[in-house]
C-alpha cells in the first residue's frame, strides 16, 4: 500500500523496525518502504535488555515513518504475534493501518491443517470384490486381445493383410540362433539334474538302469517344453514388452493408428507368429540337449553304454510322449508373444510405465505356462496319451 504524498519524500527506504520500551510498553517502530524485493528485518525481542527493572505487558508499533508495504511487513507482524503467543503479552494493533489490522485477523482465521490425512479403512469383503472385478477386467482384456490377433491371423491366411515378412524374420533369427546358448545351457544342466537325481534313487533299489526312462519321460513330455517357455518368456517376452512400450511412450503406435495401419497387424503379427515357428524347433533342440547331458551323466555313474541308454529310452517313451511335448512349446510360443505384445500396447506414460509392462509381461507370460502346462497334463491322462 502506498503512503500519501505528503509524507512519501520525508519516509525513509530502507524498511527498519526498532524497538523501544515506553511505561511497560515494548514499542516496535516501523519505517521505510517494506517489500518483498528489500531485505526486510525480523523480529527480535529485546525486553530483557529494554525494559529495566520493570516487566513488559504489551507490544504496540509506531507507523508514523511507515511507507508502502506488501506481505513482508505481515510476515514481520507474524513474529510479533507469535512472540506475544509465548511471552504472554498482550499484542496492541491499533496503530497499525486499517488494511494490515484485517490481513493479520484473516491470517488468524485460517487454522493450520494437519498434513496426516487418515486413510479410510476398506472391508476386506469390499477388498475381495475389488481384487475380483480387476481380475475379470484382465481376463476380458485378454480374451478380447487374443480375439484381435486370431481375427488378423486368419486375414492373413486369406490375404487380406499384408504382414511386415522382414519384421517376421527378424523375430525368426532372434529367436532362433540368438536364443541357442542359453536354451542348451539350461536344457543341458535340466538334463542332467534329471539323470543325476533319476541314478541317486534308482539305485537304492538295483534299478539304475531304468534312469534312461526317466531321463527321456521327463525331458520329452515335460521339462524341454516347460524350461524353454519360462527362458523366452522371461528373454522374448520381456523384449516384446520393452519395444512396443517404447513405441508407445514416443507416440509411435499412436501414429500408426492416425495412418489408418493396424498395431496389430503390423507390430504384434509378426512377433506372434515368429514365436509360434520358433518355439517348437526349439523345444525339439531343447530335447536332444537335455537328453544328452543326461546320458553322459548315466554312462558315467552306471556301467551302460550309450546303446543302451538310448535302447532303454526308445522302450519306455513313445512318439506321443515327444509330439506332447511339441504341441506344449507351440501354445507356450502363442502364450508369451500374446503376453508380451498386450503388456506393451498397454504401457503407461510415466518414467516407470516401460519397467511395469516388461515385469507384468514376464509374470504373466511364466503364470500362464504353468497354467497352461497343468491343463495339458490333465487332459493327455483323461485321453490317455
């Protein structure tokens, strides 16, 4: 607020506040212009060294030498206040101007809220209906994302979509030849912890012999399947999630949608269905490896041969055992290329979204191998395969 004419050549600029002790009085003597801009003075209480031998009572202000004035002096007289809040001292603000004397109680009116906000408690039958309806909301998102690449898949075999063929091959040869070493390493160790485990028993009961059986069983109809889906969905999976994210955080997908071109059928087909060729070589490959570290684990704790090993294992597993365990890594393929690409369509904007698609796709795409996997099983042993 500026000061009048008359008095603006006689105030002083440098806003100043000096305290004086009058009768029991402790006056603060305000003068100069007080913004926000100057380096304004805080309040220190000097009654001790003022007042004497007397005791101060009450606080008063001086404003005669006073200027314009903004928030700067309302944080000063907010020191008074709480200093006369502490000391006991009644706050006298009648000299004060009208203006101040209504900003100051308006500062008042407004009571200091708590920062601690009280979480309300939710039922936990409330709870379970909640965590169900986002179940049932993920399955229908599923079901309706696997609906739409069936829909592309088969415009495909009647070619009315044309599919990125190079995108196609590059998904082949990453997943193929890029993904050898690791599938031999742990289809190799699953091998012969299978035989390792299969000789430590089996001879207990003079049955070494049959580890071949066991080796083969485990190998074909479960294991190389199983231990191939959880690898690539842990490495394809997670890597479809990471690239569609991606392309989905820089707007890509987006502008794919404004050119009228199918996500769809331009980014998730060709990861499918190279998946979907892929994974049953690879689960084959999976096979021989693991077989083999499990014969040089029988032959080398068992006087067999390896014609034997392998005459052993020819008369307990049978052609469905293998093509069973085929048929597992070509619905595993499907799995994580689905899962993959829709956690990545469905990736976030924020700094965190790409990390969040990629863990869901890993889990989900490993939770529903095993899924998958037990309802194989449970049909093969009602047929009786």
């Amino acid at each position: 607020m500026p000061s009048s004419p008359d008095t603006a050549a006689t105030t002083p600029v440098t806003p100043t506040a000096e305290l004086t002790e009058r009768d029991g009085t402790l006056v603060a003597v305000l003068a100069g212009t007080w913004t926000i801009e100057r380096d304004t003075p805080r309040f220190e209480p000097r009654a001790e060294t003022s007042a004497g031998s007397r005791a101060i009572d009450r606080l008063a202000f001086d404003t005669t030498a006073l200027g314009s004035w903004d928030s700067s002096l309302l944080v000063y007289l907010r020191q008074c206040e709480d200093y006369c809040e502490t000391a006991n001292v009644t706050l006298d603000t009648a000299a004060l101007p009208a203006p101040v004397t209504r900003l100051l109680a308006l500062a008042r009116a407004v009571p200091e809220r708590s920062a601690d906000i009280e979480t309300p408690t939710v039922p936990r039958l409330a709870r379970l209906g909640v965590a169900g309806l986002r179940v049932w909301d993920d399955a229908m998102t599923m079901a309706t994302f696997t609906g739409e690449v069936a829909t592309a898949i088969a415009d495909l075999l009647r070619r009315r979509v044309r599919m990125p063929w190079r995108a196609f091959w590059v998904v082949v040869q990453s997943n193929g030849g890029g993904a050898l070493p690791i599938v031999t390493l742990i289809a190799l160790l699953v091998g012969v912890i299978i035989a390792f485990l299969g000789v430590v028993v089996l001879k207990r009961f003079g049955a070494g012999y049959y580890a071949s059986y066991l080796v083969g069983f485990g190998m074909l109809r479960e294991m190389g399947a199983l231990m191939t889906g959880i690898i690539m969905a842990g490495r394809t999976g997670a890597a479809f999630a990471a690239e569609l994210g991606s392309m989905k955080i820089t707007e890509e997908i987006d502008a794919y949608v404004t050119l009228g071109v199918s996500p769809v059928e331009h980014l998730v087909l060709p990861r499918v269905l190279g998946l979907f060729v892929m994974m049953p070589l690879l689960t084959i490959y999976a096979d021989a490896v693991g077989i083999a570290g499990g014969m040089l684990v029988t032959i080398g704790m068992l006087d067999l041969s390896a014609t034997q090993f392998i005459g052993g294992l020819l008369t307990a597993v049978s052609l469905g055992d293998a093509v069973l365990g085929v048929l597992k890594g070509t619905i595993f393929g499907l799995i994580i290329g689905l899962a993959g690409c829709m956690k990545g369509l469905q990736t976030g904007s924020d700094a965190g979204a790409v990390g969040r698609s990629t863990t869901s796709a890993v889990v989900l795409g490993i939770t529903l191998i095993i899924v998958a996997n037990a309802v194989i099983d449970w049909l093969a042993a009602l047929l009786e395969v």
